[in-house]
C-alpha cells in the first residue's frame, strides 16, 4: 500500500479512486451501482469518490437517458491521460509489493488470494462482480444482469413487505 501512496502522492488518488477510474475507462457509462459491484465498494462511497475525481477533472457524470434516478460516470480525456501515464507506475507499485516472491511463490500467493476473495465475497457488505480466469488468472468484470425497468413492482401481487422485527412467540 505504501508503495502506491508514494507513486501517487502528487497526483492525489487514493487506490480505490484509481479502480474507479480504470472500470469507468473500461466501461463508459456505467452507474454509480455498477461500479460499486465492479469494484467491490459502497455505491455510496464510489458516488463520493466520482464526485472527487470529477472536481479533479478526470471524470464526467450526465443523468441515464433510461433512469434519470442513475448517473452514468466516463472518464475525460485529461482522466485517459492519467491512466496512460499512471499505469506503468500501478505495475511497478504491483511488482515492487510481489518481489520478495519467486515466480512459483507469486502465482501460488495470488492464487490463494483469489480464493479467499472469492470464498468471502458472499458476506461482504459489498459483494465485488469479478471473476478469474482458470487459465490466466487474468481477473475480469463479470457482466452486469440486466436492472428491472422503473416502477416494476418487485413482488407479485399479494405479496407482503416484511414489517419490521419479527416477535418472539410467548409460551
């Protein structure tokens, strides 16, 4: 961690914003919801964050034309400019954080790494959508499912709401 904050001391990002910026690159026009679920953080954390990076003139937000409830973020030409010149310094912070491993001993640790991110993401408090790749260990977004259209009832009629805590039956 300390290796990245000393990479990107002057630019002022914090490794979470850098994420952000790299799936709206990736992405254009996702939601604050969607890259909450890419990145595996709060949406209302990745809203504050875009608010951030869009002070700082690296991205763009403009209300969804199908949702006006969403804001869809993309990155600005000056934010692509960041990530281009940046991402040679993300893979030495990466490399310089992995060196003391040999080979074997990285693809093993990353290897471990992922199970565990991928045992424990059900349980998170924002579960991330990301999936690995058998073969390369490339991690990769895992498609967003479809939202349903707005104002369609999630419950079939007659279904209920639950209404609040459930009372413990008295003998």
């Amino acid at each position: 961690m300390a290796s990245f904050l000393t990479e990107f001391q002057d630019w002022g990002l914090t490794p979470n914003q850098w994420g952000v910026l790299t799936v709206a690159a990736a992405a254009p026009g996702l939601s604050h919801t969607d890259i909450a679920a890419q990145c595996g953080i709060d949406r209302v954390n990745v809203r504050d964050m875009v608010l951030r990076l869009e002070e700082k003139g690296l991205m763009t937000q403009k209300r969804s034309p199908k949702d006006r409830r969403q804001s869809c973020t993309f990155i600005t030409k000056q934010g692509q400019l960041l990530l281009d010149t940046l991402g040679p310094k993300v893979r030495h912070a990466h490399n310089m954080v992995l060196s003391p491993l040999n080979p074997v001993e990285k693809e093993t640790f990353l290897t471990l790494l992922r199970r565990i991110v991928a045992d424990n993401n059900a349980v998170t408090r924002a579960p991330t959508l990301a999936q690995s790749d058998e073969e390369t260990g490339d991690t990769k977004p895992i498609p967003i499912p479809a939202r349903r259209a707005p104002g369609k009832a999630s419950r079939t009629s007659g279904q209920r709401a639950p209404q609040g805590r459930l009372r413990a039956q008295s003998k």
